[in-house]
C-alpha cells in the first residue's frame, strides 16, 4: 500500500464520484478506478458500493476513511518535523557556559531572544570550565560553547562576543581600596597574598593573571585556592587576601568587599562563542548567529 492509494481513496470518498475525485487529483478517471481496485483488493474488503447511478462508502470504506485520514495527517506532521528541524526550529541544543557567562548581561539576553524565537527547541545548558569546553566541542557531547580563552585545537573556532574587564577584588577597608575609586595598577598587588583558581582548574583565567602580573613585574604569591567564584570572593571578604576576576561578576553582591578596575594594558578577559569547524547543526547556526548579533548590539 502507497500513501497515494490513500490520498486516491480520501479523494473518493469526499467527492462520492469519480469523475470529480479524478478532476480534484489531476488525473484521469480510468487510472483513478483501477487503483482503487488495487486497493480494495489488497485490503480484502470492498471499500465503496457502485452502482450506475451513484457512489457510496461501504461499512469498511467509512472505518477505514477516518483510519486513513489520521495516517497521513500524521505523515504530514512528521514531514513537517523533518523540515523544521532542517531549519533548527526543532530539537535539543547541548552548549557548555563558563560560570561568569550568565553575569554578563548580553548573553542572557540572547539566550531568552533564541528561546523566544525558536520556542520548540530545547537548550540544555551545562555549567563546566573552559577546558571542559573545549574537551566537550571536541567529542560532540555539546555544540556550542560559551567560555574564556584558551589555546583550540584545530577542529575548533570561536568568535569574541565581548571583552569583560578585570576587576582586583579587596576588603573593602583594604588600604588600597581608599583613593583607588578609579582604578588601579596590578602592579599595586604585587605583595598582596592572592586567592585564586587552581592552576588546573582550567579557567583560562589563571594564565591570563600569571602574563599580566609578569607584564607587571612579579609573580603573585596564591596563598589559597578554591574553584568556585563565591568561594573566592568569600575568602577575600574573610581577609585572607586578594583577587582578580572579570567585572561581570560585581553582579555578585557580597558584603564587605569592594571593586577596583584594573588599569593595564590588556587587563580585560574576553569571552568566545565556540564550536566546532565542520558544526553543520542548523540549530546550532541559528544560536550563534543570535547571540553574535546581540553582542553587538544589534
């Protein structure tokens, strides 16, 4: 059985003719009569009770009309899917985030843009560091990849979304936080105890402190580490020393701490939009481009 037999005997059926039914499809009634034959025969059952005069279902035809109908509305349903997920309207959408993503206020916007616009698509978002980015867009476990720059591999691009500036961190009754309203130099830091990600936390934050306190002039003594950004504000706002993070997360409001700029040339973190370079997701396309847009500004 052909969905063509299916459409011939609806077309039948609503027509009671087949002389109109034949017109309705765009073909000859000759053909249209034999494969309704075709049908009734592979069915077993006499699907229409024909006289000279006129055309009517039989018990079977009418049963098997509404069976029919549900068939190929759902054939056409599911060619419909087939067609919006090609356009990325439909699906799941894996994309892996740095923590300090959902503080910068243009990819949450971007985010709720894409959901608005693209409703039947399910964004499953993983938190997980750079690294874990990286390592994830590189076996396919997600598409996209929100985070901080780090070396790619080959099989990987990224664009810049937005540069966050660097922040240094202190208590706020800190000596260097009177006066410094405007900013600060690194170099200021340089013999101040550091609270500060693991070297194998894999933030590419850690690289970044590392080059501009080199370029700074010394090397930052870390006297204690914690993976987890309200770990480490915490226990600067518990005297145990200083840090520095992008400006996005002043979004965190923790008593007792307060905010300097820095001022060095560099002392901002950028952060990439990434995926891989043979991505041929169109939902994955759609996202970045969205979210491209909002980054700048448009």
């Amino acid at each position: 059985m052909e969905l063509r037999h299916l459409r011939y005997f609806i077309a039948v059926a609503e027509e009671l003719h087949f002389g109109r039914a034949a017109k309705a499809l765009g073909i000859s009634q000759p053909p249209l009569s034999q494969q309704i034959q075709a049908l009734e025969h592979q069915l077993g059952a006499r699907l229409f009770e024909r006289t000279n005069r006129r055309v009517e279902l039989s018990e079977a035809g009418r049963l098997f009309l509404d069976e029919a109908r549900q068939v190929l509305a759902q054939v056409d349903k599911a060619a419909n899917v087939a067609r919006r997920a090609q356009l990325g309207e439909l699906g799941e959408l894996k994309i892996g985030f740095t923590a300090s993503a959902p503080f910068t206020s243009s990819i949450p916007k971007a985010i709720f843009a894409f959901r608005q616009a693209y409703p039947d698509v399910h964004l499953a978002l993983n938190e997980m560091t750079s690294q874990d980015v990286v390592a994830c867009l590189e076996d396919q476990s997600i598409r996209v990849g929100i985070m901080r720059p780090l070396p790619l591999p080959e099989s990987l691009t990224a664009v810049e979304l937005l540069r966050d500036p660097l922040m240094a961190i202190m208590r706020a009754d800190h000596p260097l936080a009177q006066g410094s309203e405007k900013g600060l130099s690194l170099s200021a830091l340089a013999n101040e105890p550091f609270v500060f990600f693991p070297r194998s936390y894999g933030s590419g934050l850690h690289a970044q402190l590392l080059s501009l306190a080199r370029a700074a002039g010394f090397s930052p003594l870390i006297t204690q580490e914690a993976g987890e950004v309200m770990t480490i504000i915490g226990l600067v706002a518990a005297g145990l020393g200083v840090t520095v993070l992008p400006a996005s997360y002043q979004r965190m409001r923790i008593d007792g701490v307060v905010y300097r700029t820095l001022l060095d040339p560099g002392a901002t973190s950028p952060i990439w939009l990434a995926q891989r370079k043979d991505e041929q997701s169109p939902m994955a396309r759609a996202f970045m481009e969205l979210v491209t847009r909002h980054a700048d500004g448009s």
